[in-house]
C-alpha cells in the first residue's frame, strides 16, 4: 500500500472516530449526570448508544421508503446526532431512556419537509445539467447524495434549537405534557420549513454566476438567519406570560412577527450577493 493510500485510510478512520465521538459525547454527559441524581437505574453508554443506532435506522429505513431518501452518511449523521442529543435531554430532564416520542417527530417533520426536499435537490441537479456537466448515473447519485446531506443537515440545525426550547417549557411547567411538546415541535417546524422555502427562493440561482453550491450555502445561511432570529426571540419570550401563552396555543400567529425583519435580513444578504457577483 502507498504512503497516500496510507494517509487517505488513516484520514477516513479519524473522520469517522470524530463522528462516533460526536455522538458519544452527549451520551456520556448524560450518564454522568445520572451518577450524580440517580434518576434512572441501570443507564450507561452502550446502551443509549445502541437506542440511537437502532432508532436512526429504523428512521432512515423509513425515509427511504416513504420518501426515496437515500440512505447517506451525511444524512445518518446529522440524525444520529440529532437523536443522541434528544436522548441526552430525556434522560437528563425527564429520567427516560425512550426516543419513541422524538422518531416521531422526526419522521412527522420530514412528511412536512420532503417536497421541498425534492425541490430543492431537482433545482440542484437541474442547475448541474444547465451547465452542460456531464455525469455518470454513479456520479448523479453521488451529488444527490450530498444534495440531501447538505440540505437535511441545514434543517436539523434550524429545529433542534426550537425543540429544545419546547424541552425546556416542559422541564420549568409551562408544558404539562409531553404530547403538547410533540404538537408544538410540529407545528413550529412546518411553520419554519415554509418560510425557509420562501426565502431560498429568493436566492438568484438562476444567474449563470451563481453554482448550485452556492444556492446550498444559501439556504444554509438562511437557516441560520431564522434558527438565530427565533432562538434569541424565544428568550425574550418566556420573560412575557402573556405572550408565551398566545405561543403555546398558537405558535404560528407568534411567529409570524418574526417573518418581516428575517426576510429583510436575507434579502439584505441576497442583494449584497449580487452586487458582488456582478462586480458592481
């Protein structure tokens, strides 16, 4: 074996020892914590681990059968983290080692998220092709492959903060109940989907100077617009009773303040994008 073949095998292996550290490490906090309360009996690493393996595949078996998603590394990632962290905050918050509630979640948020999933990567590939770039059927999986990872991993960034702001109502009994946490992850993520939509349509993927990639870092960054937009809202809101009552039965007319100032924010960002691009 050559010496690049060599250092290319040692990258691979500690890539992927980061990936499985990233999802120990909130399962090993969570553990350490139960020795301090012993809340729950008989919890320890391997265990949660094994949940998180075996619920993100049974989760990913379903996208690829419901959906067509294509079972990816980038994809089980996300998910695997998403659902370590959940179970970290089960265990830590509400002394259960079940994810039956967040697999629901889940899989309820991509019922929600796939057509604009399907869309989204369509444009891409479509954007490839107009380009006049050729692709094998291998390499065509290979970008939607990345396609998905890509954009899932942009939506999972945008609704952990708002679930783990539900988690936190119920934790100081603002939420009496674990299926209204489950209605309010639901409601509050198809609401941001839409919106996320609208925005990155705005972007100006159609100009010959702007790549695919790019128009997927863009609905990267308008993710993050609206994931720091809410979460910083969301701490303003629990300070308002009346407010956090008016969320809590309808979180959609709450947010809805929020829609004018973030679509501002991006089309600031997408106008000053132009500008640069068209070397004005």
């Amino acid at each position: 074996m050559s010496a690049q073949n060599n250092e290319q095998k040692y990258l691979s292996q500690m890539v992927n020892a980061h990936k499985v550290a990233n999802i120990l490490m909130p399962l090993v906090e969570a553990v350490e914590i139960n020795k301090h309360t012993e809340s729950v009996d008989k919890v320890d690493v391997k265990t949660l681990f094994k949940n998180v393996i075996e619920t993100g595949g049974r989760i990913s078996e379903t996208l690829a059968e419901s959906h067509n998603f294509t079972d990816t590394s980038l994809i089980s990632d996300k998910l695997f983290l998403t659902l370590a962290k959940s179970l970290r905050n089960s265990v830590v918050m509400f002394n259960a080692t079940s994810l039956q509630l967040i697999e629901s979640e889940v899989l309820d948020v991509f019922d929600e998220c796939a057509p604009f999933l399907s869309s989204f990567c369509s444009e891409a590939m479509k954007d490839i092709s107009s380009r006049g770039g050729q692709l094998s059927d291998m390499e065509k999986m290979r970008v939607e492959m990345d396609i998905q990872g890509h954009v899932v991993g942009a939506l999972m960034r945008m609704f952990m903060p708002v679930w783990l702001f539900h988690t936190s109502l119920r934790t100081s009994g603002h939420v009496k109940d674990s299926e209204t946490i489950v209605e309010l992850n639901v409601r509050v993520s198809k609401f941001l989907i839409e919106l996320l939509f609208k925005m990155t349509a705005k972007i100006s993927n159609k100009e010959s100077s702007v790549s695919s990639m790019f128009y997927m870092n863009g609905l990267t960054v308008a993710a993050e617009i609206i994931t720091t937009s809410v979460h910083e809202y969301n701490t303003k809101l629990v300070k308002s009773p009346q407010h956090l009552s008016q969320y809590l039965s309808s979180p959609e007319s709450v947010l809805q303040a929020l829609v004018e100032p973030i679509s501002a924010n991006f089309s600031t960002m997408n106008s000053v994008i132009k500008t640069v691009l068209s070397g004005k």
